[in-house]
C-alpha cells in the first residue's frame, strides 16, 4: 500500500531516477529513453481499467512510435513477477513492461492521495521532465483514448 503523502510535487518536474525491472532478470533504466517523450503507465495486471489503458497506449504506441514516443509499463502488485507472464501473453503490449515496488512507484509519481486508483500514467518530454500525470479516478480517464492522444501531442510538440 502507498504511504500517505501531502500533494503531488509541481509539474513540470524532473523526472527522478527510475528502473524498471524484465522479465528474465534484466533491468530497464528510463534515462536510456532520454531525447524521446515517454508515457511511463503504473499498472495492476488484474485491474480492468489497467488492461484497457494497455490496450489504448499499444495503438498509441504503434502510432506515435514513428515519431519518437516511448510507452512503458510496471506492473506494481505483489507477486507482480509472478503476474507479468500471463499478461504479456494475453494482451502482447508492443512495448516493455516489467514490475517494482508500489513504494517505487509512489516516489516516482508523488502521487496526490494516500491510495490512488489505478493506473497511473506520466508523461515525460525529451529532456526527462515529467509535464503530466494522471492517476485512475480523474475525469481524464473519462475518455482515455482522446485525453492519451492530447497529451501524447503535447508531448511531441515540445
């Protein structure tokens, strides 16, 4: 569970230090994604708004990759290494997704509430500020598919 926290820090801000860890004992460092925007998705592999966000951010992947966007994805349930392999195979996200800690996750995010809904997305520009945020229970996830594109132009446009 995430510890209480006061309110997310000011956005933009930089984005800190972050690994994410594979499958197979690899590790996947964000700064290596430096010069490209990002949208980093915290995620639960049982949560159906989690699989359904997956879902948006693979064609926007397939999309905007052309253009130089990275998605990527942690899974941050316990026994979320255990989890990742059958969700990897149910829904083949055409980008890397691996697993950390919900404290990992909720230093990364600063998120705005003790407990936020899931997922939680952020998205990063070129230089590695993160410019927005958006946790599970805001209208933006009221229309996903639109409000990922308006940030994820946004993005590129910087």
């Amino acid at each position: 569970m995430f510890l209480p926290v006061v309110r997310a820090a000011d956005l933009p801000r930089k984005a800190p230090d972050f690994t994410i860890n594979l499958p197979g004992g690899k590790t996947l460092p964000l700064s290596q994604y430096k010069g490209h925007p990002v949208v980093l998705a915290f995620i639960l592999t049982t949560c159906s708004h989690c699989q359904k966000t997956v879902g948006v951010l693979a064609k926007d992947q397939a999309e905007y990759g052309p253009r130089g966007l990275q998605v990527l994805a942690s899974a941050i349930e316990q026994n979320a290494q255990a989890a990742l392999p059958l969700f990897i195979q149910n829904f083949r996200p055409p980008f890397p997704v691996g697993y950390n800690t919900q404290e990992a996750a909720g230093a990364f995010m600063q998120p705005t509430g003790p407990v936020p809904m899931m997922p939680l997305l952020a998205f990063i520009d070129r230089q590695g500020n993160i410019r927005a945020q958006h946790e599970g229970e805001e209208p933006f996830f009221n229309d996903l598919e639109q409000n990922l594109r308006k940030e994820i132009e946004a993005l590129l446009k910087k």
